[in-house]
C-alpha cells in the first residue's frame, strides 16, 4: 500500500509539474508576441514617418494685386525681389526634402531590420532558452527518479535473497541462492560486485549450506566472476605479471567444486585451502596465483597461463594441465598421480617432493625443470623420455655427444636413482629402435618396466 500511495503521488506530483511548465510556457510566448509585435510597430513607424518641409504658401496672388494698385517702380522692384526670395526658398526646402527622403529610404530598411533581429533575439531568451532549460532539467529528474527506483528494487531483491539464504528451510536457501544467481544476470553492472561478496561469503568453507544450496551458489559465483574479471583481449606477445600474493581475487577457503571457471582473469588470486575439485579453469589467468593445500581433484586446466604459480602441498590428482603454461611454477610436495601435462610449459617448474606417479609428460617442454625428492614410477618414466627435453636421449639419432651431455644434464634435475633409470630406459629404448621395423620405431608405450636401479652398472 505505501508503494502505491508514494506512486501515485509521484504521479501527481508529476502532473503539476507538468502544468505549471505549461503555463509558464504560455506566459512567455505572450510576452515574446508582444515584444516583436512591439518592434514590428517601431520599424514601421521609423519607414512611414514624413519629415515636416516647409508650406508651400502662395504668396503670388496678394503680391500681384499690390503690384497692380502700386505705381512706384521701387516697390515693383521689392515685390520682384521677394518673389524671387521666396522662389529661391522653396526650391531649398525642396531639395532638403529630396535629401532627407533619400536618407530615410536608405536607414529605414535598416532600423526595421534591426527592430526584428531585437525582437527575435527577446524571443529566444524569453522562450528557447527558459524552455531548453526546463526540459534539461526535468530529463535529469526522470533518469534520477529511474536511478532510484532501480536501486530501490535491487535492495528490496537483494535483502530478500540474504535473509532466504539465512532461513532454516533448505528450500527457502535454494530460492535465495537462485534469486542471487537471477541478480547478477539482470542487475546493472555497479551491483554485481554487491552479490559477489554475499555468495563468496556463503561459500566459505565455515558455512555448510547442503549440496543443492551450494551448487547453485557456486553457479552464481561463477557467473559472478566470468562478469566480473573477464579475460581481456590483449596483443599477440604481451604479457603482464602480478605484483605478488594478495594483490588478486580472494578465494581463500572457497568451496567451488565444479565451478566454470573459464577464460577468467584471476591474476595473483588467493586460492589458498580452497576447494576446486572437477572445476573448469580452461584458458583462465592464474599467474602468480596462491594455492597452498588448494583442492584440484579432477579439476580441467587446459591453456591455463600458471606461470609463477604457487601450488604447493596441493592435491591434484587426474587434473589435466594440457598446454597449460606453467613455467616457474611451484609445485613441492604436491599430490599429481595421474595428472596431464601433455604439450605443456614446465620450464623451471618445480616438483620437488611430488607424487608423479602415472603421470603424462608427452610433448612438454620440462626445460630446467626440477625433479628432485619427486616419486616416479614407470609410466612417468616413460613420458619423462617423450618430452621435448629429454626426448634425443631414447632417440637412435641422436650423436653420442649429444648423449652424453643429456647424461651428464639429467644428473642435475634427478635424483640419482632416477637419473639412472631414465638413463638406462633410454639405452634401452634406442637399442630396441635400432632392431625395430621403421614403423614401429615411434610406437613408444608409457608402460614399459624400467630398469631396477640396484642392477644398472655406471
């Protein structure tokens, strides 16, 4: 009831505004008509008026019947002499008129034009301007009113959501989480930073909402995220990198198992403790990330750009980092069993103290990648020697001094057990290539048994 009586006196309201400019409207186009009327009347009254000459009086009749009574020849004289006195006057008054009508021709045009430009001119102040004004003003209190109601109506929806999402009642959590979700597609872009933080808060790892609750909170987040940090089109070859830790997103502690995740720029984001099992990262920015104990179970990081990334102690087990880009990366002590790294950018990556056990490494570029304290088994051994890096070392062209110096390298980035198998696998391998029909020489299986290390003479 109080919204409607409030809309229906903005209705009101409205409406005697709406006549008051009317009228004033009016008013001012009275007052312009009558002062171009007015100029109209002075321009007319300067072109017709007739400047005074002097009487043509007649004179010549009385002096005649003087001339005829006089005989005296002096005054017949005199009488000549004014008669050409007055003559010659009234040749002069007729030449000054003939003077002062050429100068009113000539000024008269002039002065009305003048009086309606003045004219036109009283117009357009006393009307165009005043009214130009008027509009200006009254649009600006429509978008304002505009503005108000529709922040009015994304408090009112957003209140609503949080106290559903605060409800004992699982269904009145679910309409809650689905009103939020509603929010972000439909709500200007300056509220949607407004619903992320009420999402991201409900998806702390403190707070237990029960699974449909949470799947449809981990939608909006998503959505949240994709609208908020989309990735940028950026030139061919130019790369920015992140300041450090906690200059990003704060995700720390977030329950986001399969979230959609992707082409989302999360640049030095704190992912710490997190939980983003079976999510899709596809083609996201996670430069410089923290992940400390992040959950990655099954999670999709296709064309992922980790580079500098710090995922230390996290579980990543059956994770896929295809082609992803994690050169610097650190990766110590970090569950991978199972983990893709097919074509990826290892270069300098660290996986110290790792469990890489089943792991695919084929086409990877592991460059100065360390290995060190890492738990390898035979398949991982197998796809260590398909690699970009290590790949000459298995290979039956390869020179014997190229050999050599991968032997002597992989000493380096090995334990010396593992140095030693891989070195052995890969005698082994060539031997077996050498023997091998042409066709056969690529088939190359990542389960092949190694040689037990305790057996291999150096």
């Amino acid at each position: 009831m109080e919204n409607d009586r409030a809309v229906a006196s903005l209705k009101v309201n409205a409406g005697m505004n709406g006549v008051h400019v009317q009228r004033n409207v009016a008013i001012r186009i009275i007052l312009a008509a009558g002062i171009l009327a007015l100029g109209l009347l002075v321009g007319w009254f300067i072109y017709s008026r007739d400047p005074g000459v002097l009487p043509n009086h007649s004179v010549d009749a009385n002096r005649t019947i003087a001339a005829g009574s006089l005989a005296d020849e002096n005054l017949r004289a005199e009488i000549s002499l004014e008669r050409a006195q007055s003559i010659l006057a009234l040749q002069q008054a007729a030449a000054a008129k003939a003077s002062n009508s050429d100068w009113r021709q000539l000024i008269t045009p002039g002065a009305g034009l003048l009086a309606a430009l003045l004219s036109a001119l009283v117009a357009y102040l006393a009307i165009v301007m005043p009214l130009n004004r008027q509009r200006k003003s009254a649009a600006e209190q429509d978008v304002n009113q505009r503005e108000k109601d529709r922040t009015q109506r994304f408090d009112t929806s957003f209140s609503a959501a949080v106290v559903a999402l605060g409800d004992k009642e699982v269904v009145i959590q679910a309409g809650g989480a689905a009103a939020l979700q509603s929010l972000l597609q439909h709500s200007p872009d300056e509220f949607k930073d407004q619903v992320y933080r009420i999402v991201r808060a409900n998806l702390d790892s403190d707070i237990g909402h029960v699974g449909a609750v949470k799947r449809l909170l981990v939608d909006a987040l998503s959505s949240a995220l994709q609208k908020l940090s989309p990735i940028k089109e950026m030139k061919k070859g130019h790369r920015t990198h992140s300041d450090g830790r906690g200059y990003g997103w704060n995700l720390s502690r977030t329950e986001m198992a399969g979230a959609d995740l992707r082409h989302v720029d999360l640049t030095s984001a704190d992912i710490a403790f997190s939980n983003l099992e079976f999510a899709n990262l596809d083609g996201s920015w996670l430069r410089r990330c923290w992940g400390y104990k992040t959950k990655l179970e099954g999670a999709s990081l296709r064309d992922t750009d980790l580079e500098e990334a710090r995922l230390q102690k996290a579980t990543a087990p059956k994770a896929s980092f295809d082609r992803a880009r994690l050169v610097s990366a650190r990766l110590d002590w970090t569950e991978l069993s199972g983990a893709h790294f097919r074509a990826a950018l290892l270069q300098s990556a660290h996986f110290r103290g790792a469990n890489l056990s089943s792991v695919d490494f084929r086409d990877a570029n592991v460059d100065d990648a360390d290995f060190r304290g890492a738990h390898l088994d035979d398949a991982t051994y197998n796809s260590l020697l398909l690699t970009t890096t290590w790949k000459p070392l298995a290979s039956k062209l390869s020179s014997k001094t190229e050999i050599k110096d991968l032997e002597v390298k992989i000493q380096r980035y090995f334990d010396p057990s593992d140095a030693q198998t891989l070195v052995a696998l890969s005698n082994k391998k060539r031997s077996s290539a050498g023997n091998a029909p042409e066709d056969a020489q690529t088939q190359v299986s990542l389960t092949d048994p190694a040689p037990d290390p305790a057996q291999i003479t150096t």
